[in-house]
C-alpha cells in the first residue's frame, strides 16, 4: 500500500472514532489555555517571536560556520563528532561503536531524530536490548506503536488502556491512578538506568559559542540516560544550531510555552563533553552525531529554508484542526501536523508524500502559532505547487485548462450557470452508477441547489424595477 492509499484509509479510520477525538480535542484546549496564560507573560510576544525567529535564521544561515565552531569547542573536551550524511550512516556509526565498545544494554531519552533514522529496529535486529526512558516513549514502545505526537507521544490513551498495557507486559495491578502508573514505570526503568551501558539522546538546541547540547525535559529521565551509562551518543538534526548561550534566555521559554504551555519545562541541562578529571558522574565517552538526512536539500530552497527553523515544540499540531480529527499515527513518519507535511515530502521524497501538504485547510492557525514565525501554511501551498511542477497529472491539467477557458470568458461562465441545474439532476445518476468522480468529498456533502437565475439577472431586474 502506499504512503497516500495507507494516509487515507488511517484517517478514515480515525475521524470515524469521535469518543477518541472528543478526548484529543479536550486535551488540546487546556494546552491552549495554558499557552495563553504563559504567554501573557511576555510584554510583547510578537516581538519575542521576532527575535526567536532572528536567531533561527542567523544559525541556518551561517550553518557551516557554527557547526565548525560547535565541532572545534566540543572536541577540545574530548568529544567526538561524526558527520552523517544519511540515516544509513547515523545508524551504521552507532551500531559499529556498540559493537566495538561491547554493550549490552542501551537506554534512551526523547529524540525524534532516532525515530526518523529507525535506530531502535537496528539495534534490536543487532540483539541489544533498547529501552525508551520517556514515559510517553516507554509506554508507545511496549505498544509497538510510533509516538502519536513528538511532544506527547501517547496523548490518545486513557487511564485504563495504560493500565491494562502494564498489567500485561510488566505484571502490574490494575490502577486507575496516574501517581501509581507513574511509578509502576519508574520502578522497572530505574533498572535499566543501573544496568545500561550506552545512554542515547537527543538535544533540542547546539550551542555554537560554547560546543554544548541543550536537552530540555520534564522527567529528569534524560539526566540519568547522558549520567549513569559509560557511553553517551546525541543524535541531533544539524539544524539544531544555535550561535550563543544567551540565545537559550529566549529559546527555552519559547520552547515550553509552544510545547507544553509551561513558563519553563522543569530541567534544562546542558553537556559538554565527557567526564572531566575530578568530576564524579557522567560519561567515559561521548558522542554527538550530526544528521544531514537530507536537511541540507531544504537548506538549498531559499523559499523553504525557514522550515528548518523549527524547534520541535508542537505547537502547530497542538492547533491544527486537521491533527485534531485524523489523529498523529494517520500521518505516518516521524513529523505529524502540520510542519511535518511540510518537512517530510523534502526528507522522503516530493511524490510519494505530496498527499500531506494536500491535508490541510489552509487556516493558518500553524502559522500563528509557531514561536519562530515559520510561514507554514503558506509553505503547504508551495508544495502543493512543486509537486505539481515536477509532475503533471494529465486529467488535472485539462480541468485546469478548462478552468481557465472558462473563466477567462464571460459568455461562457454565463453559459455554464444555465446548466449547472442540469448537471446537479444528473448527479444522483452518476453516484449511483458509481462514476462520480467526486465520490469521496459528494458521498458525506450535499451540495446547494444551484441558482436558476443569477445574481447579474436579479441586479437588472432590481433596476429596472427601480424605476
């Protein structure tokens, strides 16, 4: 099945389940209150935006510059840097250093990029045990299920489906409380921190000026996944830079509020390097992997490029009316909403993934919503536009051409108008004969009845009437 065949049949399935997306709905609008709350806090968001957006920009757009100057400070401190063109690399790279460092046991915090590049499937088929120390994560891996949200990863369950997931795969008592979940996993994780030799993470910024990664959370599980074991591996999109530490004083607010709602996500950690002499935790080594996966091909659309400003917050999914109702997993990758069908038609392929920028209602809530004024909605148009560019259906091509003609000509607009009553009685026949092309937007809408007189009709009556 392909990726838009599998896209429509999953959001068939899910737009017919309305107890599931009053539960999404609900959720959401407390996030919004949340947000707007937090965001009363700034004197001006507008301007925070602008200077958030700044930032962005200088670091994608001297990317070169500032990833040299991460590389240089981060290994001045015993760090290593691998550059990675492809996911094959990323992957290859990690799994040769595991290999190579004989592990046993990995542990892992939050990171998308591990999901986009399917490192957890590598490592498994290489027979290491990999557990996801995020609880959103942790339950979504014993589901075997991708994350519904890069945010909140499994928002679309309740009490009891998680309950029942624990009392099947860790042997826990039925519980209805979310403390008692809480702990139930914790007390299983705890293990694995303690006997983890690899620890695999992801970071939300780089920071040029210093050669650090900063990871923001609210567990304090990626404090233990980068601690406890010997070997700590980041793996993070080469978007991610930043030039300044200051920059962070905007940034991580930004990121909490988009993301969460919160004035500021409960721990924000930064990492330079590896142990350091008198230090008395952290890694032995330590290991930054830098993703290209094709971000570079955006980098090189100077329309587009603004998209790889994006800081991972949610906040476009969190308004998107269209994820509200189709749901995170109908999307399919790694990116759900609205910056994902913007971004992953240019990781994975323009054709085969056109159908995601086609899934939206052009609202532009995205658009006002992202922190760092990322132009979103507008961006799903020029997908929309390339696709097309790069290939032309034929049928759409005579229905535009058509179009045109039609248009383009008053006495034949006027003409069309006359029968349109006409080709409206013709449709109950095409329905039922199952040759409507139409079918899956006609058979749940009905369409008005079509005028019989026009407006420029009624517009000379009523003045010859005033008379």
């Amino acid at each position: 099945m392909s990726a838009a065949t599998q896209f429509h049949t999953d959001a068939d399935r899910t737009t017919a389940d309305e107890p599931r997306r009053a539960f999404i709905r609900k959720a959401l609008h407390g996030y919004e209150i949340k947000r707007d709350e937090s965001k009363a806090a700034f004197s001006d968001w507008q301007q925070a935006r602008d200077a958030a957006a700044a930032i962005k920009y200088e670091g994608v757009n001297r990317l070169d510059a500032y990833l040299r100057e991460f590389e240089e400070k981060f290994t001045a401190r015993g760090g290593k840097v691998f550059w990675a063109s492809t996911s094959a690399q990323a992957r290859e790279y990690i799994q040769t250093l595991a290999r190579e460092r004989e592990v046993k046991s990995i542990i892992k915090s939050k990171a998308m990029t591990s999901e986009e590049i399917h490192l957890n499937e590598a490592l498994e088929q290489d027979g290491y045990e990999v557990v996801e120390s995020d609880l959103g994560e942790f339950i979504q891996q014993l589901k075997h299920e991708p994350p519904y949200h890069f945010v909140f990863p499994c928002m679309h369950l309740k009490r009891d489906e998680i309950s029942a997931l624990f009392e099947k795969e860790l042997g826990s008592a039925p519980t209805d409380s979310p403390e008692e979940l809480t702990m139930i996993a914790r007390r299983f994780l705890r293990r694995q921190y303690l006997k983890a030799d690899l620890g695999i993470s992801g970071a939300n910024f780089i920071v040029a000026e210093t050669g650090m990664i900063s990871i923001t959370e609210n567990e304090g599980n990626a404090r233990l996944t980068t601690a406890m074991p010997r070997i700590h591996i980041a793996l993070v999109g080469i978007e991610k830079v930043i030039p300044k530490l200051a920059d962070l004083a905007l940034l991580l607010p930004m990121l909490a509020i988009g993301g969460t709602g919160q004035h500021l996500t409960c721990y924000n950690s930064m990492y330079g390097g590896p142990r350091q002499e008198g230090e008395v935790d952290g890694p032995e080594e330590f290991h930054v992997v830098l993703l290209d996966n094709h971000r570079t091909r955006l980098l090189a659309d100077a329309q587009q490029r603004d998209a790889l400003h994006c800081i991972r917050c949610g906040a476009c999914l969190n308004v998107c009316p269209i994820f509200k109702n189709i749901g995170g997993h109908a999307y399919g990758t790694t990116y759900q909403g609205p910056i994902g069908s913007v971004i992953t038609p240019h990781f994975r392929g323009l054709q085969d993934w056109k159908h995601l920028s086609a899934a939206s209602s052009l609202c532009g809530a995205c658009t006002e919503a992202c922190p760092v004024k990322i132009d979103i909605h507008h961006h799903l148009l020029h997908n929309r536009r390339n696709a097309v560019a790069e290939k032309k259906v034929w049928w759409e091509r005579i229905i535009w051409f058509g179009f045109v003609q039609l248009m383009s000509r008053p006495w034949a607009y006027r003409l069309s108008t006359r029968f349109a009553p006409l080709g409206q009685w013709l449709h109950p026949f095409l329905q039922n004969s199952g040759l409507d092309p139409l079918h899956a937007w006609t058979s749940t809408r009905e369409f008005p009845q079509a005028a019989t007189t026009s407006f420029g009709d009624l517009w000379r009556a009523r003045k010859v009437g005033s008379k």
